[in-house]
C-alpha cells in the first residue's frame, strides 16, 4: 500500500476566489474521470472525505501500474484554507534567494510563523533585500505555501506527467509547484 502523495500548490499564497476555482478543477478533474464528481471516504484528512481514483488517471501519470486502483486511501483532498506543503521525509528546509542565489532556508522557514496566520504572504531576503510571495522563492525539494491545495492521495510514486501539470496551471492561472510526500 503506498501512502505517498502528490500535492499540486498553485505558487501563489493567497488565491484569489481559492473555493470557486477549487469547484472549478474538480469539476474538469471528474469530467475526464480523472477523479469521481463526488466524495466518498477515500482520503486521508480530517473526515476521511476526498474524491476516489477514477479510470481516467492512468493518462496523466508517467507509471499508471503504480496508481492506488483497489486501495481505501487513494483519493484527491481538496484543501481551501492556508496551508504549508513539505515532503516530511528527510526534509532539509533548504531554500535559496531567486536574486542573490544564496541560501536562506533557516530565515525562511522562520518566517512561517508570520506567514501562516496571514501576516504577510512575503519573504524578504535577509541577505540581499529581494522581497518576493514566498513561492517567488526557491526549494529544493519543491514546496508549496497557499490557501489551496491538491492532495493526491496514494499518486506520489506514478509521477504526474508534465502535460498534466502544465494544464493544470494553465487552468489556475498560476504556475504550480508538485510536492512529492513520501512518509
């Protein structure tokens, strides 16, 4: 049983109308069946409650073989409140200056404490002064910080395929980041 994830995060901190465009993706999400329209206990959060696997998965991942097809948790969880997405294995809160190129991971991280109860949705670089939302900025492995999120349940180790990411950008409007959680 895999209990990986792959986490879509629009790198934006707030999104702007984050509950209708939410409707909006899992709307296209069920029409090419990627997932089933409606929730059932297939997720991982609070409740339980995502939107199950559907057949149509298989043609945005890269290793269809390794989708969650039979297993209870395998399904999309939809978060619409802020939240702060890192892989949670072997997590080095790296994080570097898109300006200055240097590293600042201990400063930004910091700053979380600010950034989540909505304080700022910015980061201002302790060595250089670039100030930028804090997805401006640069992590390694990718991480994600908005009031929206796209938890695939079970999805981590299939490998969205960049099509897919792109158009799900596009679909946004904003550019994504994929966190991989492999607990």
């Amino acid at each position: 049983m895999s209990h990986s994830q792959a986490i879509i995060v629009p790198r934006i901190s707030t999104f702007p109308a984050h509950e209708a465009k939410a409707r909006m993706i899992l709307r296209w999400l069920a029409e090419r069946r990627i997932v089933e329209a409606l929730p059932t206990t297939c997720g991982r959060g609070v409740g339980g409650m995502g939107y199950a696997i559907a057949s149509g998965a298989r043609s945005v991942v890269q290793h269809p073989e390794r989708l969650p097809f039979g297993e209870a948790i395998n399904g999309l969880e939809v978060v619409t409140k802020r939240c702060i997405y890192t892989p949670t294995r072997d997590f080095a809160e790296e994080a570097g200056c898109p300006e200055c190129r240097r590293e600042i991971g201990e400063a930004l991280f910091e700053s979380l404490d600010e950034w989540m109860p909505k304080q700022t949705d910015n980061f201002t670089c302790p060595e250089c002064g670039f100030e930028d939302d804090i997805n401006g900025f640069l992590f390694i492995p990718a991480c994600g910080f908005s009031n929206l999120g796209f938890i695939f349940n079970g999805w981590g180790e299939a490998g969205l395929r960049q099509s897919f990411l792109d158009e799900f950008a596009e679909r946004l409007g904003f550019k994504v980041a994929l966190v991989i959680d492999r607990p």
